[in-house]
C-alpha cells in the first residue's frame, strides 16, 4: 500500500465557523446526487479524521467526477478551493460547505476509512470558536478576494437598505460565479459583461411586459442575467459590454437550457433587492472577452444552429426591412450585411432592431460578432445576430486591424466564395448510381445523395410573372392585400414590396427561373436564375432542379446577362439555352420523395455538376467491372 498523506486532523468545525484554511486534505465517506429542479447536484459526507460533515456539496461543474467514479467512498482529495455559507436568511440557519475545486490524491480503491470520525454536531464548543469570523452570515472561501475600501456609485431599485453596495453586504468579498447556487443567498460577484441583449416585448395569459439580458462572466465561469419590467427600465441604460460590475442580491433558478448556451446549471433574475455597482478599481483578474475567431470561409462547413465568433470588413449593406408577424402582429425591423475576410469568402450577417436601424455601412466599417446564429437554406449558411451575439463596429483589437488594411489595400476585390449561396452543396462523395438504381432513394426521413454521368436534354422557354415574397430565402406568392401592401403566408408577415418571378417553361414539366426583385418604387432591378431540366443516362431519364450559382455556371451567363436577353433578343436567348444541349457532365444529385396533397414524387435536385474527367471516371468504369466480374477476388 501506498503512503497515505495524512489529513488534516480537527479543520472541519474550524472551516464551518469560517476560518480561512489553506488546501485542506479530506476524505470522503459518501456520495449522493440530488435532483434540484432540472439541475442535479452531488453531496458528499466528508472527513477529518476527527469528524465528519454531512453539510458538503460540490459546485456543479465537479459533477463530472463523480460520473467518471473518481470520488468514490474513501478517497482522499485536497481542497484547492471552498466557501462556506448560510442556507437560511438568519445565522442560526445551517452552513453548508461547497467545494470549488479539489485534487484527488488516493483514490478509494487504495486506502480504507481513516480513524474513527464523529458528527460534526459532537465538536466541544473550543473547536468551534476557533478563529470565529466577525461577520458570521457572510460567505468565507480560500479565494475571496477583497473588493476596495473606497465608495463606488452603485445602483439599486430604492431600498434604503441599497444604498450601497458595501453598506448592503457589510463586507469587501467577492465570490466566484461558479459557486452561485440557491443554497447560497449572500454574495456579491465581480463579472464582465460578455453580451446584452436588446429590450424584447412578451405578451401571455399571465401578463405583459418586456426583459433584457445580459451574459456575466468571471475567472471561475459564465452565467446569464435577466431583468424584467421595471428592473428592465432601471438597469438597460446602466449596463454596457464589456465593463466590470459588482452585482448582489440577485435570485437564481435552474437555467432554461432552451434559450441559453453557457455553460452554468443556474442564471439570475434581477429583483427589487438587485443592487450594481460599476467596478472602477482596477480589472485585473477578471478575463477579458475571448473570442474564438473562424474564417469565413469554414463557416459553409460548420453546424446549422450553432454559435460563431467571425470578424469581416462590410462589404455591402442592404436596406431596411419592416414587416409584421401576423400571429403576434409585432413589427420587426432586419437589414443584411454582407461580411468579408482574407479567406477570400464572403457571409451574409442579418442584424435586427434598432441595430438594423441604425447601421451605417458607407464607410465599409470591420464588424465583429460573438455568438453569431448560424442559418441554413438550401445549403447556403448565413449568420444572424440572435440572443447572446454581440456586435462590435471597428474593434481594437489585432485582427480588425489587420483586415482593415487588407481591405484598404485592395483585398475584397477577388472574392472566391459566398458562404450564403443558395446552392445546396453537400460535403464529401457521393455513391454513384444510375438513374434506374436511384428510383426507390429519398424515401426515409433525410434525403439520400448520390453521382452519377449524365446527358442535358433540349430546353425551351415560355413566359409567366407572378409577385413573390421579397425575403431572399422565400420565393413564395404573396397576396396583394390592396393597401400597398403584400402578405406572405410562409412567412407569416406583411411586405410594402415583392418581387416578381418569372417562369420559363422547359416542356410540359421542365422550366427555367428567373427572379426579378424590386424595391417599392421599382427603380432597381436583381436578376436570379433557377432551372429545371432533363437529363438522362443509360438507364433512364429525370427531370432536375438546379439552384442559380449553379444554373449560371451551366449556361456561362450571369442572371443579369440572360435576362436582358430574353428582353431584348428571344433568339440569343434561345441560343443560350440550347448550349448546353447534349453536353455530360457529372452531376451529384439530391434525392427526396416530397408529397403534393395526394400526389406524392420524388424530387432531385443537382448540388454540383462539372465537366466530364475521363481519366478519373474510367477509374471508375474499371472498378466497377472488375466488382460485377469478381476478378478484385482472383
């Protein structure tokens, strides 16, 4: 066996009345997980040799020791941080030991119970009124730090008893984020704002109002804050990103896991107690904002739903846009940006509210997001600003600078890649198939991809217009409601603009897209181009969708150039479109069985489609033989 550190002998009932005792060494006894709401917490029966605790928990992000069974009965662990703290509103109430951070030094399996420990409860008064702090209530930790003796303007919501924030804790201690739980009511925390929301309206059975929220973060972790009603009124204008606040007497609950992402089992409500002071000592000690930058370019690759940290020059700013939600008949205001970085790729970043309307993108300022929405459709991602995300114009820091120089010395001009193009891309290969192997794909939940060389068939073209929704991930009709306004259904919201959209007909059931946007007074006019057309194999023939990056490649034209044809030459036109007649290519093929009121097909859609490499596809050809003949098993 091993040698065992020895513990430290009678320190329990001195921690317990406060004392400050620098890493002590502890056995555990016992483990137990309690359900508190839909978070879980871990309690421990801990020992000194002399007595035991059973008024001991871990902060919740230890939890994972005990998941991965390192604190089983017997171990020995040195604590590298605790605090202690009143559970009850009086001092007569219960003290319950939290660790913060510990150090196993024998795991259970190695040792066995160590003396013969008695109840806490038993401890002879002398133990017990050793080094007996002055202010009993308040929490006591080996990492508290001290906060200055010198008045600081504070802000409360006009309790007499808030007049400030040292008068209201009686102390000058800080205690880490981490350690915030409803068993410990008396704190005081020194965080950063990471992120603050804007002000959002709520309207339910119960009631109306409207909230903000803002991210905290300090040394020890993160956690998220929400102020209601007039707590909202009171400290919206207070708070800015990026300063230090000293905020106590806050209420915490369980987080609501649906509309947060940090990582802490709790969040905070600002109440009429709620009191915050800006920190105007120095710092030090509380991290500065991190910000975990990705190339533009990467974003294609990256998750739908997920959080992003990017920084691009704006290229482009597109106008306001106002509509109306017709279930919350809210009004909603969003304009679009166009951000670009040295990764030669460019994103589409939509920003809301007041934001959006009071952006100014002349100067083609650096933008820098934390917490970006990543947005998918049709393969194409883009970024929203959503609850959480920050945005900072022109940011000091090194890689604003270094893309504003890039940007001012002509970088921008060749941009390779639009992360936000509506191409429906997929990533890696794909099988290949023929058009007779592929009939029964598309029938499950997801659709199915795959590969295949094919032939384009002859197009002809036909017109029709019809108003389309003005969003630009919505081609769908909207009604003309006759007060200069349009309404989209799938958006659920009203327009005082569309688009028109035009088909051209291919056959009887192949066409050839082309959208033409307008804003209200008709004076600009976008051009995209979306075509349908049949292509076969050996085995069969289908009819295919092709998205506009895409169906400009194929025909060599941009939308612009195709459609100021079809205006002024038909027969040009007509040329374009028989171009690519009777030409191979090989396409990879998105394949999905979607149902029409009782008719149900399956529907293909072309994510890429490039010239024939003969040598590459003979490989294939040659694999594919020596598979059917079995001569790979001679």
């Amino acid at each position: 066996m091993p040698d065992i550190t020895p513990l430290s002998e009678g320190v329990i009932p001195r921690i317990m009345n406060g004392e400050e005792i620098e890493a002590p060494i502890l056995q555990i006894l016992g483990v137990k997980k309690i359900l508190t709401g839909e978070s879980e917490r871990i309690r421990i029966l801990i020992s000194d040799g002399q007595y035991f605790n059973s008024y001991a928990m871990l902060s919740t992000h230890l939890n994972f020791l005990c998941e991965e069974k390192q604190l089983k009965e017997n171990t020995i662990i040195r604590v590298d941080k605790y605090i202690t703290s009143i559970v009850s509103k009086n001092d007569a109430g219960k003290r319950v030991f939290i660790v913060m951070g510990l150090t196993v030094l024998h795991p259970g399996d190695e040792v066995q119970k160590i003396g013969e420990p008695v109840n806490l409860s038993d401890a002879p008064a002398s133990s017990a009124q050793k080094a007996a702090p002055t202010a009993t209530s308040l929490p006591s930790t080996s990492n508290i730090k001290s906060k200055p003796a010198k008045e600081n303007k504070s802000f409360s919501n006009g309790n007499s008893k808030n007049v400030n924030l040292d008068q209201s804790m009686n102390s000058g201690l800080t205690s880490p984020i981490a350690s915030l739980s409803p068993y410990h009511n008396k704190w005081v925390i020194k965080a950063r704002v990471t992120a603050k929301s804007a002000i959002r309206s709520w309207s339910n059975a119960r009631g109306e109002g409207k909230l903000f929220n803002m991210d905290l973060m300090d040394e020890s972790g993160e956690i998220r804050a929400t102020a209601f009603r007039e707590q909202c009124d009171k400290f919206y204008d207070i708070i800015q990103v990026d300063q230090v606040y000293f905020i106590s007497k806050c209420q915490l609950k369980p987080a609501n896991k649906q509309f947060s992402t940090l990582k802490n089992d709790f969040e905070m409500t600002f109440t009429n107690e709620t009191v915050i002071q800006l920190c105007e000592e120095d710092a030090t000690g509380i991290p500065e904002i991190k910000y975990d930058l990705v190339p533009i370019s990467q974003v294609a690759n990256m998750e739908p739903k997920a959080a992003v940290d990017v920084v691009g020059v704006c290229k482009e700013v597109g106008e306001l846009q106002i509509f109306t939600s017709r279930t919350t008949n809210k009004e909603f205001k969003k304009r679009d940006l166009v951000l670009i970085d040295t990764s030669d790729a460019a994103v589409t970043l939509t920003i809301w509210g007041e934001d959006a309307v009071n952006f100014d993108g002349h100067v083609q300022p650096v933008i820098l997001v934390k917490g970006a929405r990543i947005n998918e459709f049709n393969g194409g991602k883009s970024l929203s600003l959503g609850n959480g995300s920050n945005m900072k114009i022109n940011p000091d820091i090194p890689e604003g600078h270094k893309l504003r120089g890039w940007f001012d010395n002509g970088g921008g001009e060749n941009i390779k890649s639009s992360v936000s193009a509506r191409t429906g891309a997929i990533g890696g290969s794909a099988e290949w198939r023929t058009f007779l192997e592929a009939r029964n794909l598309g029938t499950g939940d997801k659709p199915d991809y795959f590969q295949t060389k094919g032939v384009v068939y002859l197009i002809k073209s036909q017109n029709a217009f019809y108003k389309a929704c003005p969003q630009p991930e919505c081609n769908k009709k909207v009604i003309d409601e006759n007060n200069g306004h349009y309404r989209c259904e799938k958006c659920n919201a009203v327009f005082p603009n569309f688009k028109f959209r035009l088909l051209i007909n291919v056959s009887s059931i192949r066409c050839l897209i082309f959208q033409f946007g307008f804003g209200f007074d008709f004076a600009t006019i976008h051009k995209w181009v979306s075509l349908q057309m049949n292509i076969g194999d050996w085995t069969s023939n289908r009819w295919v969708t092709v998205f506009s990056d895409l169906a400009e490649q194929l025909l060599g034209r941009s939308a612009q150039e195709i459609g100021e044809t079809m205006e002024n030459n038909p027969t040009e036109a007509e040329e374009i479109f028989a171009s690519i007649n009777f030409l191979s290519y090989i396409f990879k093929i998105r394949s999905k069985v979607e149902t029409f009121g009782d008719t149900t097909r399956n529907k293909l859609t072309v994510q890429s489609a490039t010239p024939v490499n003969y040598r590459e596809y003979n490989k294939h050809l040659i694999s594919t033989i020596k598979e059917l003949t079995g001569i790979n098993k001679i």
